[in-house]
C-alpha cells in the first residue's frame, strides 16, 4: 500500500514518547475495573497494541534521526527492497516531513518480531537480551506481550466467531496485560535512552513531578505561542497584512480545553486525571505551535 502525504502525517502525530503511553495504559488500567459486558475487555489487546505502535514508531525516529545510528539502516530487513514512494520528495524539500518520519512509518512494529528485529538492528543490540537483563520475570513479560498481538490479530481481523468465542478475556487477565505492556515500554524506553543517551538520568519521576514537568512546558509553550502570533499579524503578504490573521485563536483555546477534559474524562475520580489533562494540553499546543510555523514558514523566514 503506497502511503500518501496525509496517511504519514496523521501517523505520525499518533507517535508518543513513553511516558505518554503509560498514561494512557494506566488510565486504560483504571478504566477496566468498571467494565462490566466481558465481551468489552477485547477492545484491550487492540488499544494495547495501538500503544505500542505510537511509542515505538517515535522510537525509530528518535534513533534514525541520530547520525550515530543512520549508518545502520541497510541492516533493517524490513526495508530491503523497499520502494520509495517518490511523491513524498517534495514533502522532505519542503521540510514538511524528515527523512525519519518517513522511515518510521514504513518499518512495520506490528508484532514483537518486527520491534525486536528494527531496534537490535538499529542500534547493533541483541534488545530481547537486553529486556531480559532488566526483569526476572522474563518469559512471563515476553509470553504476554506475544499473547497481546495476537490477541489483537485474533479480534481486528477475519477470524471465524466461533474462534473468537473461545477465547474468554476476564478482568484479572486484561490487567495483567496493562501491567506487562507498561513494563515492556518502560524497560524498551531504558535501554534506547542508555544507548541514545548515555548520562541521561534514570530516577523514578512521581506523578506530581509529570504533572509539573508538563505544566512548566505548557507555560513556555503559551509564550512562544503569544510570540508567533504577534509575529504572523505582522506579516506582509505581498501586500496584503494579516492583522486580522489568527482572529480564532480564542475558539481554539476552548477546543484545547475541551479535548484535554475530554481526554482526561475515563479517569475523571483517578489520580492520573490531572497528568493527563496537564500533557493533552501541553501535547495540544506543541502540535498548534508546529502547524502555525508549517503554514507561514516562507513568509517567517523573510521577516527575520
């Protein structure tokens, strides 16, 4: 399937770093215990694994995009004999997409082979040695995470009812299934950071300092914003001011804030409600603050 301009944006802004993705499994997490129709709890393997295709495609990127690394890119099978859809040429002249973000969307991680195999190429590791230096509890983890994609193949795809009606998810087991993906993420995320960065600190961050860290971006992110506004007010172009440019910025204001109660509304009486409602904020306006700079990116340019 060639991928157009718009199906690789639109990927790549489901892309998430770790700690997103364990909010988002935490909050799926808390979500459970008032599941009360069984037949509900398939919709987890699914999510799950939607999960772990957000983190790990930021992942490839975050690796493609150090020169250290890109050298290895002939090792990655899955790209051999890959075609380049050359309609995204323009897209890279443009700087509308980078060269990572492209290869990070065509390298397949829709199964524990395709991550294992992308992520020791990459970085020149044996990474399921590498997952199993970090727990005792190895062959469980790793049984589990396989169970989940395959799980999630049984229920996404053709497979006969009666197949599916086999197969009973309860509660307990969708649980463990959280549990087990929240650790696969954080011990893939240790290993990429200590080969990527190797004085990056490895202390345990409360929920209170996420939500702090996030709030703090937000605050530098509100007065980057104020500035490019005022500067794309001010833009001639050819002639013409747009003064009266970014007039809805108000409007999107109370979107933000609705997606982020939205977002935040599964784990409305939960501990993680306020860290997920601080990052969709945050998340929200780094995407707004991308776009503005995208759509008027020649004429800022001219005006410096």
């Amino acid at each position: 399937m060639k991928l157009s301009l718009l199906d690789i944006k639109e990927t790549l802004s489901r892309s998430k770093f770790s700690n997103e993705i364990e909010i988002e499994l935490y909050g799926l997490y808390e979500v459970c215990g008032n599941i009360n129709d069984a037949k509900l709890f398939e919709y987890i393997p699914i999510k799950i694994v939607a999960c772990f295709e957000a983190f790990f495609r930021s992942v490839y990127r975050e690796i493609i995009d150090d020169s250290r690394f890109r050298g290895r890119l002939g090792n990655v099978k899955q790209l051999k004999n890959t075609k380049f859809n050359f309609e995204i040429l323009g897209a890279f002249q443009d700087n509308e997409i980078s060269l990572a973000d492209y290869l990070s969307i065509i390298i397949p991680c829709s199964s524990l082979d395709d991550i294992n195999s992308t992520i020791s190429s990459l970085l020149d590791i044996d990474f399921m040695s590498k997952i199993k230096n970090k727990t005792t509890k190895y062959v469980d983890l790793i049984s589990s995470i396989e169970n989940i994609f395959n799980l999630r193949h049984i229920f996404c795809h053709e497979v006969p009812d009666n197949e599916k009606s086999n197969i009973r998810l309860e509660l307990n087991k969708v649980e463990q299934y959280i549990k087990d993906s929240c650790d696969f993420i954080k011990y893939s995320d240790e290993i990429v950071r200590e080969i990527l960065y190797p004085n990056y600190p490895t202390t345990t961050i409360t929920t209170m300092e996420m939500i702090k860290y996030a709030q703090d971006n937000l605050v530098n992110l509100e007065s980057e914003l104020e500035e490019l506004v005022k500067k794309i007010r001010k833009l001639d172009l050819e002639g013409f001011f747009v003064s009266n440019e970014l007039d809805y910025i108000d409007d999107w204001k109370k979107y933000r804030e609705a997606k982020a109660k939205s977002e935040a509304k599964l784990c409305e009486d939960g501990s993680i409600y306020p860290l997920i409602y601080s990052v969709s904020l945050e998340s929200t306006t780094r995407e707004f603050i991308k776009e503005l700079k995208n759509e008027y990116k020649y004429h800022l340019m001219k005006s410096n």
